[in-house]
C-alpha cells in the first residue's frame, strides 16, 4: 500500500529533487521535537521551492515543523503533528550587502557565527547574542526574535529587521518591508512574522541594518551582598549617565555555579552585577569611573575583569544557557519578563517562597532588560513539581510579567504550558493564523494558545 | 438635525458633536483635502465613548476615521467616503508616568512635545520627534508610524510603542503587546503601529522613555556643493559613528528658512548639514572632532558648533520650521517622502534636479539624511491647473526613482489616499494580497478609515490627491 507520506516523498522529490527528501531513520531522529519524529526531512534550495513545498503540505494536511539544525526546537509546546522537517540549511546565501549603507541581506540557514564572521569585516555586527551562539541560524533568531543580553542597549531582532521574504501555505513567496533603514509603506508585517515562531509562514530572506562594532568594550563587576544591594545598584546605574551594553545579576546561586564552572572566586554567598560597556578608549574609562563611584555609594567592592577566558566563559553561558541546559533532559529553563523594578522583588519572593535545595536551580537576571532567567533541575524531579512552575508563573504574573518555559524535560511540557495565560487579543492572534495558514500545518499546537 | 446626529450626541454629550457644514469644513482636510465632509465629528473623552461610537457606526455600516492634530501629509485624517470622523483632540490625558521603567500611559490624543515636557524636568524625553511635534498627537505619530530628525539613532515610533488599548470594527477592545519585553504572542503592537487607522482605533498608548543624555553638541556643515554634502553624509556612518541626527537643507530651502527665523544659516552657501552627537561628555567631544575631519574631507567650506543652547536651538528651530518657510515664498507646495539608500543620495538629487529642469519646477530639497529619507518640496501655484498636474508627475518619478534605488516610497508620512495606487511601485500583487489578509481579520467590512493605504485599482494616484499643503 502507498501511504501518504511515499506519495509525498515523490511528489516534493519533484520539487526539490530526490536528493533533498530524506527519510532514514537517523536523520529523521535527529530532527525530532518533543518525542514525536517527521516522516520525512525536506532540504529546499531556494525561496520558491521552499514556497511550492509548503503548497503540496497545506493542500494534503501535512504538519511542517521549518529548522535549520532544530537548536531551538525546545521552545514551544508539544507539536500536535509532525510529518515534514523543513530545513533550510542550504539556503546561506547573502543577497545583498552594503557595508557603507550598514545593510545586509540573507537567507535564513546561514549560521549566526558565519554572518558576524562576514560582516566583522567591515567593523560591524548585529548586536544579538542568541541562544545557541554562533550554531544559531538567522531564520531561527528571527522566528524567535531571540536576542540575549544586548537586548537592553540594542534591542531584539524587531528593532533591527528591515524587511523578510517569506514563503507562504498558498505557494508563495511575500515580501514585507525592504532594505532601507525607514519605511512606513503598507503593514508592518515584517513585525507580525518576527517572533511568530514559523506559525504563519517560512522566513527564507531577511534584511537587517548593521551596527558599527563599539572599538572597545570592557567588563566591569560590582559586588552586591543582597539583591537589596542589587535593586540599590540597579537603580544607581539607571541614573547614571552611562548606557551599559548590557548588565547581568548573578544571584547566590548562580555564582555558586560559576565558582565551579569558571573557577571564580568566591564572593560570600552574595550576588554580582556584571556590566559590560563600549566605546573609545576615553568613554570607556569614564563608565570605569561612573561605575567605581555607584559601588563605592552603596558600600560594595567594585573590579574591572580581566579579558580573559573566564569572562568570556561567564558572559557565554549568560547568554547561551541553553547549551548547557540542553544536554541535561531533566532540566528546566524559564524566563520572566517583567518591568524593570520588579527584577529584584521577583528574585526574592522566589527564593523566599517557591524554591527549595532540592530543585537545584540557578537564577540570573537582565536587570536593565527586565528579565529573570531561572534554570532548575529537580533530579529527581519530585511528584507535582509542576506546580512550582505554576506558582513561579503567577508570581511573575503578579508582578505584571509573564513566564515563558525555554526548556522542559518531556513529561513537563505535558503539564505545563510553554507561554502562559493568553490575552483579550487572542482572538485576533487566532484569525490570523487562520489567514496565513487556514489548513493549520505550520508547526501546529506548538505557539501560544495551541496555535 | 438628523436623527443619526441626535445618536451620537446622546452617545457622548452635546457639545463633543459637530454637525454643521460650517464647522465640518474644518476637517475636510489635513496636509491634502478630501472630496467630502464627515457627517459628523465626534469628540470622545474616553474609551467606552469610542466603543459606542464604533459599535453605532457598525450598526449604521458608515465609515469611522481617526484623527489626531490633522498635520498627516498623505491624507489620513480625511473622510473621502464620509461617515464620522473620532477627532481626539480631548483625550489628552497622561495616564501614568514611571520613570523608574521609564514608561508612561498615555491617550492617543497627547500632543508629542508635551510628553516630552512632562518628564523633561526629571530628565527624560520621549525620543521620536516630528517636525510637527508642537502640533501632532501621539495616536497620530502611532498611526503613522513617525519619525523625526532623532530617529537615526533612536528609531521610529515603532521602536518605542510597548503596548496598545485598540478598539475594534465590532467593538471589542483588545490590549497588545505589554509594559515590558516579551510578552510571547505575535506581534500586534508592531503590526498596529503605521496601520493608519485602518486596523483598529488607538485609545490608549504604553510608549518608551529616555534618559536624557549628559551632553549634546550641534554642528553645522557649510558647503558649496551640494554633491559633497551628500557625499559626507555616507562618510559619516561608514567611519562607524551614528549622530542622533543628521538633516540636509539645499540652499533654495536654507534661504527661505533664514529669511523666515534667522537661525544663522549662511545665504550664499548651496547645502548645509546639521548634524548632532549626543552622549558622555568624552564622546561628544571625540565624535565632533572625527564628524568635522569627515565634512572638511568633503570639502565643507565650514563646520561651526553651536556654542550654546540658545544657538543650538536656533539652529533646529529653523529646521522644524522650514515648511513654514517655505509656505511664505511659494503659493504652494507638495512635500515629498521618499527613501533611498544613503549611499545613493548624491544621485538622487542630480535627479531630482533633472526632474525639476523637465517639469519647469522649482524643487527644494530637505532630507533626514542620515536615514537617506528625502523631502523634495515641489513648489506650484494651485490656481495653476497645468502646473499643479506637472507637479503630480514630477513627484511620482522621484518616487519611481526611489523604488528603483531599492527604497521607500514613503518613510515617515505613510500611504494614505496619497501613495495607495503608487504601491504597486514596491509591492508585488502578492504582497499586497497578504496585506489585504491583514486587514481582512481585523477591519473585515473596510469601515475604519475606508479607501486608505492599498490600492484601490479603481483610479490613478495622481488625479485623486489634491495638494493643499502649504497654502
Ligand atoms: C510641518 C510638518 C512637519 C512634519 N514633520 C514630520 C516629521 O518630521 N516626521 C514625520 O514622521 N512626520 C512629519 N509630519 C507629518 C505628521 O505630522 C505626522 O504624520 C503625525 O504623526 C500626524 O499626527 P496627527 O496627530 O496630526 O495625525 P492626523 O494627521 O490627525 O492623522 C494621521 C493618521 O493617523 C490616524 N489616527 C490618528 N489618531 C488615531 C488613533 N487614535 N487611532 C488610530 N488611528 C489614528 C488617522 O486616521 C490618520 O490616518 C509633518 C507634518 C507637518 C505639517
């Protein structure tokens, strides 16, 4: 008997040619999400191809899952199907690029390493530091609008897109804002498809403006002996002249954790505040001088980080904690967005109130960005450990945030809903999925709300 | 009085309806005039009044428009088809200011200089800033998506919107986005914003505040050439700095505008940058000296800096005003927005030039630069009907050109009933069609500002605007 997906093994074979459908069963294993496998994996050269494929699976109900080497595929909910891995790894190429307008153009499976790569050249980056690092693809961190730590001098993805093509459920290709830094012609769906989570649509070019690469940057640490210390900090350093690149607070917890990953030296059970700053040689001896003076205020100790393997250590595992979380399947990785003020307050109820030894958990936070990351490892995970999660998110939500599971062990995810309470405008999100992807295919179940 | 006038009054309170021809014709134009008058214009002070309205509109099936301060220049404010007109002149209230998230709640009908006023004694601003900012709401600059001079370093309205309260074509009242990063969900905050009325009414607004920065300095580039103006301004971002703003003025435009605020522009000069850098002290200090080695490799005759406050607002006040200026020398005229790569600029104005020479037009020109966003001023005389038909023309070959230049045909005053036949320069009928699914979800019936932003493919562009601006 011819099943389904042999049929669809022929008839995408004949839009993207044999070679590019795969179905052994390794690959197809290692492209699975939450436990459920693709029947086949479908490598699509080009933008229209990418589009036609995305027409046959829409027309026969096939539930695409679109990925380059599936490094974020842990965010989300459980796919309710999954029959075709979309993965764009043979789309890297860069379409345009104009060091002296700071624009560029590319396709969505060219690594992040590599585009920073290409673009250092001319002295200039796109400030984001994604999870997943340089293995990250551009098609993913737009999809996400994944970001990290720059996020509260740069902004996300959102702030930098200018403009994407993406390949759409009808078979084609749509074009959203363009390659010029203003533009107000028509929606903004650029902004609709950033974030969407490949739930409307397949990003396949994208358009950003680059930034010129600060000449210097340096690290600077403050001690805080509470997360009082830190709030008082926090504060200082908002109304100081002085725009960090981005700040990390690192509670007890955490620095216990780099104590024994990165050899840091022990700071007496209380936090520390991370700041890195850019600029001339100049501007970044005044931040120094700002930045003594605030530690000095609040009767803390204050250092500059030497540029060494151990700061590059600490900031990489701020920003990329999903590698490390990754290879443990028990783990928990959460985030909580939430205004500024309320960091600390949320750090503190949650310690207070919500974790115990046994979760094992690690919390830091963005504190200028307004984000708490808390990693956790229950192991073994108690019954209803579920209800922490629960408890951790109203929390959050009582302080006017929200909570989003970045990774969860299998089970979990059974439990706990990735994204959280929805909102009065859920019924719009929901018609416009409707719109753009009426047979439901497109990474089906997994965004908020069961989109 | 009709019964449908009597409704709305009943709706909200007799003296926020206007109905008589004489007072409608006050809003039969913005920056373009419309062929009709509303039927009604109502005046809401809160929510729930813009709810009742929306939802008697419904019932009626007439159009609703939005309308800010009316400053729009591609004819967003206006009811081409009639209907009620939701003029947001009372709901001016700053709802909340929290300046330790440096955030503040406001309602559409805030005018954007007073936010900034309210918070500037603490030491914050709100960061996008229109020409127009003394007049212009913030549901406005939300509509349109704005910009300013200040946006090439701080972004556009966009880029500072956090959330939004939005009444819908049905009634319902949603609220987006959030009054922190990341709420998960898609994007509607970002998709409201520069919808221009079409998507949804606007009645509350979460936007972004900003430190003010510790130093500022303001720099004028002097040139005698037009085409090394131009060419400095690619020269500055390509040595790594980002100005907060960078503006060119022509010498046509700079004359004008010295003669109507004697901000100190030099008369016999053919283009001037003003350029600013904001920031530490230190940082002030270094990128002027590294901006005034780049303009005098362009051969700038000049670089002065304004050496004190009253100086350096002398020096904007002339650029915020240089419509004005112009609107004393010319009967009348069409601003053109366009944008086109930066790098490209000194081409685009030997071409615009050349349009002029062919149309027998006398073109200005006055561009945030640094964005590479154009405002060709094309001057007319509207009594002059052959005149006025070259102007459309000439406007709408600079727009080609900008499509062509891999640009915008507009980047800060949106499409309107201005650009919406001239779409299709930028837009594949497959593009629009996802936008037309856009708006199908929210605005299915097409009563929010109706005949606004796509193409109608019923008429061309160029017989429908209009162009009152200026006179
Ligand atoms: C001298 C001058 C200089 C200018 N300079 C600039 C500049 O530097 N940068 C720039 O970007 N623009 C500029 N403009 C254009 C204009 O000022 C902006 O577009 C401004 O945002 C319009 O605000 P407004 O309150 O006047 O809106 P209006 O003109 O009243 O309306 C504009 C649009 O917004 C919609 N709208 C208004 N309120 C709401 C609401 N509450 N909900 C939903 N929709 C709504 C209307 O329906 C309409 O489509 C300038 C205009 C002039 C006259």
């Amino acid at each position: 008997m011819i099943t389904a997906l042999d049929r669809a093994q022929t008839e995408l074979a004949n839009i993207v040619g044999a070679a590019r459908v795969v179905s052994d069963e390794g690959t197809r294993a290692s492209l699975s999400v939450d436990g459920k496998t693709p029947g086949l994996a479908v490598y699509p050269p080009s933008a229209q191809q990418t589009a036609e494929v995305l027409r046959y699976a829409s027309h026969e109900r096939l539930a695409v899952i679109p990925c380059r080497n599936a490094t974020k595929l842990s965010i989300g909910n459980p796919p309710r199907d999954y029959d075709i891995a979309l993965c764009m790894k043979e789309m890297n190429r860069v379409w345009h690029y104009e060091p002296e307008d700071l624009t560029i153009s590319a396709e969505p499976g060219m690594k992040f390493g590599d585009f920073q790569h290409f673009v250092g050249r001319h002295g200039l980056w796109l400030p984001l530091n994604p999870p997943g690092g340089a293995s990250a693809s551009l098609g993913g961190i737009v999809a996400t609008n994944a970001s990290g730590s720059y996020r509260c001098f740069y902004g996300t993805p959102r702030d930098m897109a200018l403009g994407v093509k993406v390949a759409t459920t009808e078979g084609k290709v749509v074009k959203a804002g363009g390659r010029v830094v203003k533009n107000v012609a028509g929606y903004d769906l650029t902004k609709l498809m950033i974030g969407s989570f490949g739930t409307l649509g397949v990003i396949v070019e994208m358009s950003f403006k680059l930034f010129p690469r600060p000449t210097e940057r340096a690290t600077f640490v403050l001690t805080a002996g509470t997360l009082e210390k830190a709030r008082e900090i926090r504060r200082a350093l908002q109304l100081s002249p002085i725009r960090p690149l981005r700040a990390a607070l690192l509670d007890a917890s955490y620095m216990e954790f780099l104590k024994e990953s990165e050899h840091l030296k022990e700071c007496g059970g209380g936090c520390e505040i991370w700041i890195e700053v850019g600029g001339s040689e100049r501007v970044v001896g005044r931040c120094s001088s700002e930045l003594k003076q605030i530690a000095l205020r609040a009767n803390e100790t204050f250092r500059e980080q030497e540029r060494n393997s151990t700061m590059a250590g600490v900031w990489s595992r701020i920003d990329d904690s999903y590698s490390g979380v990754r290879a443990n399947t028990d783990d928990w990785l959460l985030r909580v967005s939430m205004a500024v003020s309320a960091v600390e307050e949320y750090m503190i109820r949650a310690n207070r109130d919500q974790l115990r030894p046994e979760h094992f958990w690690r919390c830091w936070a963005e504190p200028l960005g307004g984000i708490v990351h808390l990693w956790l490892h229950p192991h073994p995970e108690p019954a209803g450990f579920e209800e922490v999660i629960h408890n951790l998110r109203r929390l959050g939500e009582e302080l006017g945030g929200s909570l989003v599971v970045e990774i969860a062990p299998f089970a979990g995810k059974a439990k706990v809903d990735a994204w959280g309470t929805i909102g009065d405008d859920f019924e719009v999100m929901r018609k416009l999925k409707d719109a753009f992807d009426p047979n439901h295919i497109l990474s089906p179940g997994r965004f908020v709300g069961g989109l | 009085m009709k019964s449908f006038t009597r409704e709305l009054i009943r709706l909200v309170g007799r003296d926020a309806v206007l109905w008589r021809p004489e007072d409608l014709m006050l809003y039969e134009y913005d920056g373009l005039s419309s062929l009709r008058q509303p039927d009604a214009v109502v005046l809401p002070t809160t929510t729930d009044h813009v709810v009742g309205i929306v939802k008697f509109a419904a019932r009626e099936k007439v159009p609703v428009v939005a309308r800010g301060a009316g400053t729009g220049l591609s004819g967003g404010a206006v009811t081409p088809e009639g209907g009620i007109l939701i003029g947001f002149s009372r709901m001016k209230k700053i709802l909340e200011i929290d300046l330790e998230n440096q955030r503040a709640r406001i309602q559409p009908g805030v005018v954007n200089l007073d936010l900034s006023l309210a918070v500037s004694d603490q030491g914050y601003f709100y960061a996008p800033d229109p020409s127009s900012q003394k007049a212009c709401t913030i549901g406005g600059n939300v509509a349109e998506n704005s910009g300013g001079p200040h946006t090439l370093a701080y972004g556009v309205t966009t880029n500072h919107v956090l959330g939004l309260e939005v009444v819908l074509p049905g009634g319902e009242v949603i609220h987006t986005g959030a009054a922190h990063w990341g709420r998960p969900g898609y994007d509607l905050t970002g998709l409201i914003v520069g919808s221009e009325g079409t998507l949804g009414i606007v009645t509350e607004i979460t936007v972004r505040l900003m430190r003010k920065p510790e130093a500022v300095k303001t720099l004028l580039a002097v040139y005698d050439r037009v085409l090394d103006a131009t060419r400095t301004v690619a020269a500055i971002t390509a040595r790594g700095i980002t100005p907060a703003a960078l503006e060119m003025m022509d010498g046509f435009t700079l004359r004008a505008v010295e003669d109507a605020t004697h901000a100190g522009y030099p008369k016999d000069s053919a283009a001037v940058l003003l350029i600013e850098v904001e920031g530490l002290l230190e940082n002030v200090e270094e990128e002027s000296d590294q901006i005034e080695a780049v303009c005098r490799e362009d051969h700038a005759r000049d670089v002065r800096r304004a050496k004190s406050n009253e100086e350096r607002e002398l020096l904007w006040r002339g650029r915020k005003n240089a419509f004005g200026a112009i609107g004393r020398i010319s009967p009348s005229y069409y601003v053109q927005d366009g944008v086109i790569p930066r790098t490209r600029l000194p081409e685009m104005l030997e071409f615009i030039a050349g349009v002029a020479e062919k149309y027998k037009l006398q073109i200005g020109n006055i561009f945030h630069a640094g964005d590479g966003n154009l405002h060709p001023l094309l001057m007319f005389d509207a009594r002059d009907e052959a005149q006025h038909q070259r102007v459309l023309k000439a406007a709408r070959e600079i727009m080609a050109k900008c499509a062509e230049m891999g640009g915008s045909i507009t980047g800060e005053h949106g499409v309107g009933i201005e650009k919406n036949e001239l779409m299709p320069l930028i837009f594949s009928p497959d593009d629009l069609d996802a936008m037309r699914k856009v708006k199908s979800v929210f605005n299915p019936a097409g009563e929010f500002n109706p005949a606004k932003l796509l193409p109608s493919g019923k008429m061309c562009g160029e017989l429908r605007v209009q162009v009152s601006a200026g006179a």
